[in-house]
C-alpha cells in the first residue's frame, strides 16, 4: 500500500478523530450530548427501549447531518471564493473608480474644524 493512497488517509484520518474524542475538550460534552438526543437527564437512570430507538434515531441523524452543515459551509465558501478569483480584474477596477472618486470629494467633518 502506497504512503499517499486513498486509504492510507482515510485510515489516518480515522485514526486520529478517535485519538481525539477522548480528550478533555470532547470528552465533557459527551454526556450532555447524548442527554440532549435521548431527552433523559442523568438522575433519571434507567432508559427504556422508546427512549433508546429515539436515541439511536437522533444519534444516528446527528452524526452525518453536523458534518455535512460544515461540508456545506466549506463547499460555499470556497465557491465565493472561486467567484471572486474568476472577477478579480473588475472586482478591481470598480474598487480603483471607488477609490478614485473617494479621493476626489471634498472634506467634510474628519474630527477637524474649519475656522
């Protein structure tokens, strides 16, 4: 197998998620997450078999849908970006008459007085 192989990084990629979720940063929200999709506090205790398959259904809906909001924002970003590379020369000549025709205004106000 290849250092660089597809599956080579998705195995590191892996492997270092689950070196990271027991560390003191996550391991804290773990149980208030799953508080949050069961919908039973602590103190209660015991879980019945409804409140299992509504956790198991709410985990299971969690667990693709918070990567995939962050996959969405990336792929949007980099779009805006793509966007803006591909109009660069008139992004900057509007910017240049912007500047010009700033620069051209008569002073106003600025914090000094006039006398």
């Amino acid at each position: 197998m290849a250092p660089d192989s597809p599956s080579t990084t998705l195995l590191a990629a892996f492997g270092g998620g689950l070196i990271s979720l027991p560390l003191a940063v996550r391991l804290p929200l773990v149980p208030g997450y799953l508080s949050l999709m069961s919908g039973v506090q602590a103190p209660e205790g015991d879980i019945s078999g409804d409140d299992r398959r509504r956790l198991l259904r709410s985990t299971l809906l969690f667990v693709p849908g918070s990567p995939s909001c962050f996959v969405a924002l990336g792929a949007g970003a980099s779009a805006i970006g793509q966007t803006l590379l591909e109009h660069r020369l008139v992004y900057r000549r509007v910017a240049g008459v912007a500047i010009v025709a700033m620069g051209a205004l008569p002073r106003r106000g600025c914090g000094r007085r006039d006398r």
